[in-house]
C-alpha cells in the first residue's frame, strides 16, 4: 500500500532525497548521515526511519535497525511496510513468535502484502507449526503466484504432513518459475521414487543434473533408482559420481556411504535393504526472508528486482518515494 511521506520542511524533504539517492547507490555511510540530518529538522519522517532500519539491516546492526523500525511504526501505526521491516529485523534475530505479530500487523494494514504472508510462513514452519505455515504460504501465493521460494517452501511443508500429491503439484510448480531449483528437482524425484514412478523419478533427477552438474544428491538418487530397476552399470556410474562430488564438498561421511552401493553395483548385487530415494535425513525449507520492504509516494507502486545475492529467493522490493511539502496544509494558511 504506498504511503505519503508528508513534511512540511523543505529542507528535511531535500535531506530525505539525497539520502535515499545515496542508499540506492550503496553508499550506506552517505545515506545514513543525510537521513539523520532530515531527522533533526523533521523526527516525524516515518519514511527516513525505514530507511535507516534498511542501511543498518544490511550491515548487520539488527538491534539497531528494530529500534528504528518499531520507531517508524511508532510515529505512523499505518505503516504496513514499517511493520513488516520490523517483523523482518525481529525474524532475523530469532525473535519468530515476535515476528510473526509484526507481520500480522503488516497484513492488518495491508491485507495484498504477499511478502509478509512468505515471511510468515517461514516464521511458523520453524516454530514447527507447519499447517499454519501451510496456510500462510498459500494465503501468499494466491496474492502473488510467481514466487517460487513460496511454492518450494510450501512444497515441503506439504510433503511433511503427509500430502504427497500436493507436495508434488507445489514442486512442479516452483520449477515452472525457476527451473534451475536442483533441490527442488531433487525433491520431487525423491516423492516420485518413493511413490513408485520410477522412470518418472530418473527423467527428473536426469533434468536436474543437466541443469546442475555439480550435483551429488541427483547422482545419488538416480543411482537408487536405477540399482532398483537393475540397471547396475548405470547405477554404479551415478554412485561414482556422487562419490567424487561429495568429496569435493568435504562430505566425507556420504561419499563412505556410497561406497557399498558401488561395491554392490560393480558385483550385480541389488541390496537386501533398498536405500531410501535420497540421502538428506529430513529436507529443508529455503531461509531467505523477503527483503526489506520501502514504501513509495507515487500512486502506483513500482517493483523492482533486487541485487542477486547467494540466495536463491526471488523477492520484489517496493521503493519508498520522495517526501513533498504538505502542499494542502500550506495552502489552508
């Protein structure tokens, strides 16, 4: 919901420019000293807290950046983006139950706010209430379907209540978004094997590693598979390979577990206790939360991608606008 950012300082309007020209660029230090100084000549910029709360946000100064989020909400209690910010600096220091109220604050004031309902998902899977989180990363996708972290998450939770088919439909489409999630290839190839379509669990894993090469877990897999439909040349192949990649990672541990597969393999022994379709002990949910949220002056909100980063979570940041004179309050004097 975009938010007028009002201050009848003209002088604290320019400040507040040049401070988020500055933030855009990267130059923290710049923007945070011009953002202060619009501050003093207006402590009332909801807007200018925000973005002070981001600066610090993305220099690891947590504490920091909740006080100036929950300082932002203070002066303007409509403030969704304030509220979901904050939600995200207590998310990131542990505080999920706390969290998870700021952005049902968000929601409270913005209802579309489909970041808030991912992040709130994520907040409540890991508080181990995973048909809330259920429920919160669909309520997400309904608002905005492209995100493909949120069905992968959802996917997941999906998985772990026992929803094999839904989990499955939620993988595909994770893929369909972003076809280059490995995990989620290796995923749904996993429930496909266990499911018994077999041969449609190897196309899988095989797209997975064409898209992935390095990919041990993929290997791995379709190995299984193929030791399962006796297909011990292929299968020894893949366990090899797996092998080889999980020593480069340093998982030593896994890579001495495929040795008796490919000691069996090797032989044309299938074995007497089928390995499970994959070797992670229990799957996780991607991490990321949605970046920090701006709020825009403009009528129409504009969207645009962030810096991509190591994560793989592909979120929308909504940019705050430029505070402008409070042009009708002038004009009732």
């Amino acid at each position: 919901m975009a938010q007028n950012v009002v201050t009848q300082d003209l002088e604290a309007a320019g400040l507040y420019q040049q401070g988020v020209i500055r933030y855009s660029r990267g130059d923290y230090q710049g923007g945070e000293m011009l953002l202060r100084q619009a501050l003093q000549r207006d402590p009332n910029l909801a807007a200018a807290r925000t973005y002070l709360g981001n600066i610090m946000l993305k220099q690891n100064r947590i504490e920091s950046a909740v006080q100036e989020y929950s300082e932002a909400v203070r002066i303007d209690p409509n403030f969704a983006e304030g509220y979901f910010n904050l939600g995200l600096g207590l998310h990131k220091q542990g505080q999920r139950e706390t969290a998870i109220t700021a952005y049902r604050q968000a929601l409270v004031v913005n209802p579309t706010m489909a970041a808030a309902h991912y992040n709130m998902g994520l907040a409540l899977y890991e508080l181990g209430q995973v048909n809330e989180s259920i429920t919160a990363y669909q309520q997400g996708i309904n608002i905005d379907s492209s995100n493909a972290n949120a069905y992968y998450n959802l996917a997941i939770a999906l998985e772990q209540t026992g929803q094999v088919q839904e989990a499955m439909n939620s993988y595909r489409q994770a893929l369909n978004i972003n076809p280059d999630n490995a995990a989620a290839y290796n995923r749904l190839g996993s429930l496909m094997a266990k499911s018994g379509l077999t041969t449609e669990a190897v196309a899988t894993y095989t797209e997975s590693i064409r898209r992935t090469a390095v990919n041990p877990d993929a290997y791995y897999s379709i190995g299984i598979a193929w030791m399962n439909q006796g297909e011990y040349k292929k299968a020894n192949r893949a366990f090899k390979r797996a092998q080889q990649q999980y020593r480069q990672q340093g998982n030593i541990q896994l890579a001495e577990k495929i040795e008796e597969y490919i000691i069996q393999t090797a032989q044309g022994d299938r074995p007497i206790t089928p390995a499970a379709s994959e070797p992670q002990v229990q799957p996780e949910a991607t991490t990321q939360t949605e970046t920090p949220t701006e709020n825009t002056e403009t009528q129409t909100q504009t969207e645009t991608q962030p810096n991509n980063e190591s994560e793989s979570t592909q979120t929308k940041v909504i940019e705050f606008g430029q505070p402008v004179p409070a042009e009708s309050e002038q004009n009732k004097s």
